[in-house]
C-alpha cells in the first residue's frame, strides 16, 4: 500500500513528538481556600493544593507511599578542576548573609560550615543559573525531635528552588518534605539516607526555569543523586517551592537568569563541607 505524502508526514511527527510529550508529563494542579477554626471565635483562611489528585504535605501513607528505603553505597568525590569551589573547608569567603549589609553568623568547625543559633540564612556571594552542584550534609548525631523538627535544613537553587535536608533515616514525615524531595512538589524515588551523623551527599544536575512576559515559558528541571542513588529522573518541577502554609506552596515567581546557592538555618545544627559548583549552559 502506497501512503499519500500528506498522511505520511502526520505519521512521523507523531512519532517524533510522542517520546517527547511522554517524558514530561503536565502535573494536574488544583488550589482552593477555605476559612477554618483558628482558636474560640475565631478564623483563619488556609490554602489547600493537590498535586495528580494528592495533597502537598499528605501524611497518609495508603494516599502518599514513602519512598522504599534503600542502603547507599560510599562517596569521595572531589571537585572537578573547572568547578567553582564554595566551601573547601577553611574559608568562608564565598558566602554572606541572605539580609543586605549582614556579614553571616555562621562559623567552620572541625572543617565543617555550619550555623549558629538564630543566625539566618546563608547564600553565595557569586550567583548562577543551570548547574552541576555538588555538597556534603550531616544531621546530628545525637537524634532530637521528629519529622519536620529533626536535622531539618534546605539547599536552594538560585535563592528559589529547596531541595529538602532532613534527618530521614527512621524517621516518619510526608514524604515530599523528606530528604532529597523537591519541597512539597516530589518525593525522592527513594529514601537513600544514611544514619544520624554520618556524611551525605548530593549530587544536582539543574536547568534554570525561563520567563517570558512575566510567566514561565520552560520550567525548571532536576535530576539528583543523594548518596550515589538516584532520587530524581529529570523531573520537571511544577511550580515553586516556597512554604504557603500545610498543604500549599508556591507558585512560579519570574526572576533572573542567575541567583545564589542559599542553605537554610532550620534551628537544627546541620553540619555542610565539599560545596563545589560548575556552571552548565541552557
């Protein structure tokens, strides 16, 4: 059977455009408010998210599964020679406050960078875009508190974007606010968490979002390796990952084409060292 030209052609762009559409998939994104008790007389409007149909934040395990626990093999990766070292462990000079004019609180101890009680954020001085970013966190060894409250700590993409720290060896949260998950918008494939106190690793392959007319026009991708193991795929993030209350978070915000690496004081003394960057083209 001979194909009309026409016919033919349709035929190869669905071929071609099928693998494509296949690999991101659209999440489906509802949001809704509602006013709910907050105290005797007294009401509070709290925003609501799903995700594909689940909640951001869902604790129950029959809704959201955690991720199944594997055991990581080991990790010495050293820097690359065209990578931009942030933290080699003696000098603090590649980070500063997150508040203007602040010089950071945060101190190096035992070759470790680390925060102080109520320090504040920290950011790098030198700012980028898509990256390979590579660091090395330890909860503490002594466990104290539960979930969200134990070794809780953030690295964030261009001052936006959390990729959660968390003490998540045997210990129960939702699961995309555990180790390694993109906060609140994707669990890791696996929980890869070694033991309170030994060191972990993360390894970023990261895509900057792009912005036209004040909206995203190509989202965010990320692709990590926690311990060795991957835990995301090439995901497409589906939107921002800023705390918006329980079951909520942010939206995409338009900003430039380069911000800092930013680590976050959670009020847990987590512990970072082997902080390298090399910047990677869009």
């Amino acid at each position: 059977m001979t194909m009309n030209p026409v016919a033919l052609s349709l035929v190869l762009i669905v071929l071609i455009a099928f693998p494509a559409a296949a690999a991101f998939k659209t999440p489906v994104i509802r949001e809704w408010t509602v006013m709910e008790a907050d105290g005797p007389g007294k009401t509070k409007e709290v925003t609501y998210m799903t995700i594909d149909g689940i909640m951001v934040h869902e604790t129950d395990p029959a809704i959201q599964p955690p991720p199944p626990v594997v055991t990581p093999g080991t990790d010495s990766t050293q820097p690359p020679s065209d990578a931009v070292v942030l933290f080699d462990g003696i000098s603090l000079d590649a980070w500063t406050s997150t508040e203007a004019g602040e010089e950071t609180r945060w101190i190096i101890r035992d070759g470790a960078l680390m925060p102080t009680p109520h320090s504040g954020m920290i950011q790098s001085r030198q700012e980028f875009g898509s990256c390979q970013l590579h660091l090395e966190w330890a909860t503490p060894a002594k466990v104290e508190g539960a979930g969200q409250g134990r070794g809780n700590s953030g690295v964030f993409l261009m001052g936006q974007y959390e990729i959660q720290i968390l003490d998540s060896y045997e210990n129960s949260t939702y699961p995309d606010g555990q180790a390694a998950a993109l906060y609140g918008r994707q669990k890791p494939l696996v929980n890869a968490c070694r033991k309170p106190g030994e060191w972990q690793t993360y390894d970023i392959i990261f895509h900057r979002p792009e912005f036209r007319d004040g909206k995203v026009v190509k989202r965010a991708t990320f692709t990590v390796l926690h311990n060795g193991v991957l835990v995301h795929d090439h995901v497409e993030l589906s939107g921002g990952t800023g705390w918006r209350g329980g079951h909520a978070v942010s939206h995409y915000e338009p900003h430039g084409d380069k911000g800092p690496l930013q680590l976050q004081d959670h009020g847990n003394p987590v512990r970072f060292r082997n902080i390298w960057v090399r910047e990677l083209e869009d």
